[in-house]
C-alpha cells in the first residue's frame, strides 16, 4: 500500500518513510503543509494519508471536510498523529 506522509517536519516524514517501509508499505509523497497534503491527495489518491495534528487541525479541519466532500476521495483513510505532550 501507498501512503501520503504529511508532517511539517521533514526529519519526522523521513522517520514514518522507513517505518512503512519497514511495515511492507511505501510512502508515495511527502507534504509538509495542508496545501501540498490536499494536491497530493487529490493528484495520486494514495492509499492512506498518515497525518500530522498541526496539519489536519488547520484552518478549522478544511481539509478532512474537502476529503469527506468527495465521493471518491472519501474512501482514503487519514491516519491523525497527535504529538506527545510533556507531563511537566
């Protein structure tokens, strides 16, 4: 399966690449802002987007809105990652 990485932080979209490589997956794309995410998704239609909060969250969640708008683009699957919060 192919997957979109979209995380703001190259460093980490290079972490999740290995990891669903590792997993038998590939990652088809990077992006690194909500605009390239939904060029992407829209362009290769990958199999899942794996998805940073920041980038889901922004401008009030419009981009699983346009995604869920869609009948075909609705089937993707959007994995959200939510980063770990310091307990201190």
């Amino acid at each position: 399966m192919q997957g979109l990485v979209a995380d703001t932080n190259p460093v980490t979209q290079r972490v999740l690449a290995n990891l669903l490589i590792y997993c038998g997956h590939s990652a088809a794309a990077f992006a690194g802002n909500p605009g390239a995410t939904w060029r992407f998704v829209q362009d290769i239609q990958p199999d899942f987007v794996l998805v940073d909060w920041e980038i889901i969250s922004h401008d009030n969640f419009k981009l699983l809105k346009q995604a869920s708008s869609s009948q075909v683009l609705s089937r993707i699957p959007f994995l959200i990652m939510v980063p770990g919060l310091d307990p201190n």
